[in-house]
C-alpha cells in the first residue's frame, strides 16, 4: 500500500501543508520537509514553480516566482529530494502545471517521482480525460497517486468518476476561487462540503483552498478527512525562512483540539 | 502543400475545432478544476445563443451603424508604385469606430455576456486596442468592465489607457514578471476565478481556453467575408496573396478563414522578430515556438528547456505574446499558412513609409504586415495581388514613436 493510503486508513483530521519548492531560499525544499515532519503535518506537498499558474492567489504565484528566480527546475528538485527515502516518512505529492512536466516528460516524470519516494502528483491542469486516456496506466504500474480537485461547480457524475478513478484521495476545493487566505468558511461552502458528505464517495476528501487556521481546519474536519493549508504557510515561510520553532509552533496552533 | 482533395479533408469546417475545441492536436481546455466549469458555461451560452436570429441581426445591426461596416478595401497605388511591383490593398480595419479589428469581437462578447446575465466585462489587454474596444461595448450596452494591462504597456500606449478610462473602464496594472501581455493575462484570469458570476472573461485574441479561439474567430470572420467581395468587385479576382500580422492571431484569422479553402490563395501570417532571433529578443511564436500549454490551451509556444514561457519582445505591444492560436498553429502544421517574420526596423520602416506615401498612419502591429507586404512585392511582377489587412491605426503609437524614433525620421522638436 502506498503511503497516502496508508495515511487515510489510520488517520483523522490530516494536515496537509502546502509549500513552494525552491522557496524562499532555493536549498530550503528538503530541510523544510523534514521541519514539516517533526513538526507533525501529516502529509506535504510540493510545488514546482511555474510562471503563469492559473490556479493561484497571490501569495503562492510570488513564491512560485521567487523559486524561478533562485533556480527551481524540476530536474533540481528530483535531486533534492534524492535522500527523501529512507530518511523521512511523512507521505509527500508534487504539485504543478502541465507544461513543464509534459516538457519533463510525463514517463519519466513518474518514473522519477517512484525512484525518490514520491507518492502522488496533483496537476490541476491536466484534464481527467487525458490523464485516463494516456497516462493512467502510467500512474498506476508505477504505484504513485494521481489526485484531481472538484468544485462547487463539478458536475455529480465527474465527482463520481474521478472517485472511481481516483487512488488516493479527492481534493476538494473549498470554493470557485483562486488560493489564498479567507477568513471564514460560508453558509454556502458548509453546503457544499455536506452535499459532497452524503454522496458516500469511496475515496476520502481532503479540503483546500482558504484553510488558514484552527478554526477554518476544524470545520473542513467536521466534513472531510483533513484540510490543506497553503498560502498561510507560504506567508509564514516569507516572513520566518525555515524556522523550525516557529514552524512547529504554527502547526501545533493549527492542529491543537479544545 | 498537400493535394486538394487533402486539403478540403484536412479544412473542413465542420471539423474546425472538434467539440471539444480541438484544431488537429491544439486549442482544448488545459483548465484547473475552478475554470473549467465557469468556462464552460460560456461555452454553453454561445452555443445556445450564436445562430439566434435576433442575436446576428443585433450583432449586424452594431456593425453597421456603430462600428461603420464594412470597413473599405483600398488599392495603395502610391506604395505600390514605388516599389514597382505587385498591387498592395488594404483591408481598412483601421477605420472601425475605436480604430482597430478589436471591436468585431468586443461587440459580440459583450452581447453574449448581455444575455448571459453578466453585470461586468473583464479582459486583458496588450497594446491597449482591446481594452479601449471592450470598454466602448461596455459603456454602449451599460456594463462594468475591467482591463488588466501590463505596467510597461501603461506606459507605453498612455493615451489608450486615458481612451478607457474616459469611457468609464478601470485600468488595472499587472506588475509581475515583465509586465506585459502574458502578466496581463494571468492578472485577468486571477480576477475571474474570484467572481465568475457577475464577471464576463472576454479574452482579446483567438487564444485561451475552448471556445474562445472559436468565438472570436466567429466574430472576426467578417472581415474576410466582406474583403473577399469587395476584391472580387474591384478586380473581378481573389487576391493572388494574403497579409496579416499575427499576435494571438485574430485579426489575421479573421481574414484569412474566408480563403482557407481557395488554393489559388497564398496566405502570409507576420509574427514579430523583435530586435534579433535570439530568445528573448522577439515574439515569433509559430517561428521559433514548439507545442505546449499555456493560459489554459495548447499551441506553439516560445518556452525554455523548463517548460516555462520565454520572455518576448516587439516594439508591437500587441503582438508581445509567448503562445498564439490553436487554429494558426494548425495551419502551420498542415502548411495551409506560410509563417514569418518582420523586425521592429522594417515595421518602423513601413509605419512611416505608409503614413508619407498613402497618408494611413498604420498601428505598430499592423506595420509588421504591411512591411512585410512591402517586401514581397517589390519582388513581383505588376500583375500580382496582395490583401493587407490593415488591423489598426496608429494613434495610440504616436508618442512611443516620437521617443524612439524621433531623431532617425525627424518628427522631433
Ligand atoms: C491593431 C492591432 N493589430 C493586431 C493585434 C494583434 O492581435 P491579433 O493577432 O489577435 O490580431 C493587436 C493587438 O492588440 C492590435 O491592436
């Protein structure tokens, strides 16, 4: 069994984090991913940097920028992360844009992804159609997990085949926005968490998108398996660098129950 | 060029694109999660709503007694007489109220943004020529609207940014990376993603995401639909050649797509060569690009070994783009359209020669084909045609001239 499935079969209320590879120094990508793991986030994932990333707010496209700009490929990133394995457990994704991974080469890309450790891939812009038409198979002989996002706005039959595709777990994005921090969950994203509850979905739920602190963290538990915080790390990251302290402190503030 | 049974096969516009908005391997939908449902849902609209009678003669009526449809086909005597070969004409899309081809478009994506319940337009824009037409359609048919434009394009098409701001638009800098048309972009799709429901996207070119380089295609065919009649009416032939200057290729499309189909018919699409053909220094994407995606759809694209976009360069603002249509990056594939370049001497060049000989002063953009033209005819003999598709006027360029090229063709002070 791979490590996110793992994860999901003996865990409740998952933490996610989100950070930006290459950033904000470019040496940082591996010592925050072992600050990350004793700091207790359950699960990371790593964003390979791309110029025109239409899925993020402000505060991740700067860090995505940063990272271009101190160096950040794809090919630097596989060698940083070369001794990932054994040395951390935590379960680890890579996220990013389509164009440069097809540009890696999507076979050798997995192929990669499988020798360091890696466990699953999120590429928002790769359509599901293509995914299964072309690379599926892919995926799945190499063991790695494909995860792909829905919305408010995902039709009920998509939700469906992407659960039944899907190995891993389904991000759920917490509403038709780009990331970032907000500082509430809606009346109407309560809604949509419920109505995606009831459809008793057999892959499990993680919510992104807008999670930021304890209480929005709770409140995606209270619907789904975990939540994913990203911009509120990344700010945290801007402001302190990879300290470990502070780190850990903003992970226990996330995490602590009543 | 393939055979013509080949051909028709290979242009049928039936085929053109697929319904999942596919030209041959490029256009589709590249889209996150968020986008793709909100786009599709334009999709939808324009589907449902583009052969609604009451819609076309709406749309028709606006191009003729707002835009001034059809716009003139010109013979360039003069020009042509001076280079001593081929008949230079010019597609006169300059005239069009606002002063460039943009408007076509900007009228139909703002009465389907109408009908669809939007209170606001929202676009990107390069040289400002989008901008300033979307916000005319806005202020004409009582919608809010929004431009992003690079901070650098602010500065250098000012007057243009004054244009939308007097119509009531609000300009909005994009000001990371280069601070051109790409970042614009980005800035205009960010923008959506927070508010797809009150907002209307209508992206400035055939680029993007399906089904735009279908829709603004649909709405900038006019152009060639109508040249193609006037030429036949002053000639009593189709043009031996076609000219058009290619950004994310509206324009160029706009006139080509009424010819695809006539052999007889060579078509030329001019991409900028910037200062030199080193990355960087141009914008030739069809030239120097290869396949991949960018803003949501596939095409030729200028990229690094990375796969992140390069960074371009024209004194053209509105040709400043790394990625181009789906359907011209077809065309290239299948040789039905020569691609090629001018750089910004010879479009500077033109722009002049065009304003002292005929007394058209020409858009930058619209200077790449014109120069072009220029080039291949005085190669030619007297008997030859050749149809320019004059996108713009040059208003909007003046002061960006004076600065850079006042002393060489003294129009300083
Ligand atoms: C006058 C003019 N011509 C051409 C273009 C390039 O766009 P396209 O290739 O979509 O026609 C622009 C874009 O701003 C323009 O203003």
């Amino acid at each position: 069994m791979n490590r996110i499935a793992q994860l999901f079969k003996e865990k409740k209320n998952i933490l996610s984090i989100y950070y930006t590879a290459g950033f904000p120094q470019l040496t940082d990508t591996l010592p925050i991913l072992e600050t990350l793991e004793k700091a207790g986030a359950d699960l990371v994932e790593i964003g390979m940097p791309f110029s025109d990333p239409l899925a993020d707010g402000p505060t991740i496209q700067q860090s995505g920028q940063t990272a271009l700009k101190n160096g950040m490929t794809i090919n630097l990133l596989f060698e940083q992360l070369a001794d990932l394995r054994p040395q951390l457990s935590i379960p680890v994704i890579l996220m990013g844009y389509f164009n440069p991974v097809h540009k890696f080469g999507m076979e050798r890309f997995v192929e990669q992804c499988r020798k360091t450790g890696v466990d699953g891939v999120i590429i928002p812009d790769l359509p599901f159609d293509e995914y299964r038409e072309k690379y599926e198979a892919l995926f799945t002989q190499a063991g790695i997990s494909n995860i792909f996002l829905i919305t408010p706005q995902t039709p009920e039959e998509r939700i469906k085949l992407i659960d039944k595709n899907s190995n891993g777990f389904i991000y759920m994005v917490s509403s038709a926005s780009v990331t970032g921090t907000k500082k509430e969950i809606s009346e109407q994203q309560t809604r949509y968490f419920k109505r995606i509850n009831n459809m008793q979905l057999a892959s499990p739920r993680l919510i992104g998108f807008g999670i930021s602190d304890r209480a929005s963290f709770q409140k995606a538990c209270d619907y789904a398996a975990g939540a994913i915080v990203g911009s509120a790390f990344i700010n945290l990251l801007n402001n302190e660098g990879n300290n470990p302290e502070k780190i850990s402190d903003f992970i226990q503030s996330i995490k602590k129950t009543n | 060029m393939e055979s013509k049974v080949n051909l028709k096969e290979q242009l049928r516009v039936e085929n053109m694109p697929t319904k999942e908005g596919y030209f041959g391997e490029y256009g589709g939908k590249f889209l996150p999660a968020a986008l793709e449902s909100v786009i599709g849902e334009i999709a939808e609209a324009y589907d449902r709503i583009k052969d609604d009678p009451s819609f076309k003669e709406e749309l028709m009526y606006l191009h003729q007694h707002y835009t001034g449809r059809p716009s003139p086909v010109f013979h360039a005597k003069n020009l042509s007489d001076e280079l001593g070969g081929a008949q230079i004409y010019l597609k006169r899309e300059d005239l069009n109220h606002t002063g460039a081809h943009k408007i076509n478009h900007c009228l139909g994506e703002a009465l389907l943004a109408k009908r669809m319940g939007k209170t606001k337009l929202i676009a990107e824009t390069g040289a400002g020529q989008h901008g300033v037409a979307l916000a005319t359609a806005a202020a004409l048919l009582g919608l809010e609207c929004d431009i992003y434009m690079g901070e650098v394009d602010i500065k250098k098409e000012y007057p243009n940014v004054v244009r939308m701001r007097i119509l009531g638009a609000k300009v909005i800098p994009a000001t990371h990376g280069l601070k051109t048309l790409k970042e614009a972009v980005d800035a205009a799709f960010e923008a959506y993603l927070k508010d797809p429901v009150t907002q209307f996207y209508a992206i400035g070119s055939v680029v993007g995401p399906h089904p735009f380089p279908m829709m603004v295609r649909d709405f900038q065919s006019i152009i060639g639909i109508e040249a193609k009649a006037q030429f036949r009416e002053m000639t009593g032939k189709l043009p031996d050649n076609l000219v058009a200057c290619v950004g994310g290729g509206s324009n160029s499309i706009g006139l080509f797509s009424a010819f695809l189909h006539d052999e007889s018919v060579n078509i030329f699409g001019v991409e900028p060569a910037g200062t030199s053909f080193k990355t960087g220094d141009h914008a030739a994407t069809l030239s120097f690009g290869k396949p991949g995606m960018i803003h949501g759809f596939k095409c030729y694209l200028l990229q690094d070994e990375e796969g992140q976009p390069a960074p371009v360069n024209t004194i053209a603002s509105g040709l400043d783009y790394p990625g181009v249509g789906p359907q011209h990056s077809y065309l290239k594939d299948i040789n039905r359209v020569n691609y090629d370049t001018i750089n910004d001497q010879e479009a500077i060049d033109a722009f002049i020669k065009l304003a002292r000989l005929e007394g058209i002063i020409p858009a930058l953009e619209s200077a790449h084909a014109v120069a072009y033209a220029m080039k291949m005819a005085a190669g030619m003999p007297k008997d030859q045609t050749i149809l320019v598709n004059l996108s713009g006027r040059g208003d909007k360029d003046i002061d960006y001239v004076v600065e850079r090229f006042g002393k060489e063709f003294n129009i300083s002070e």
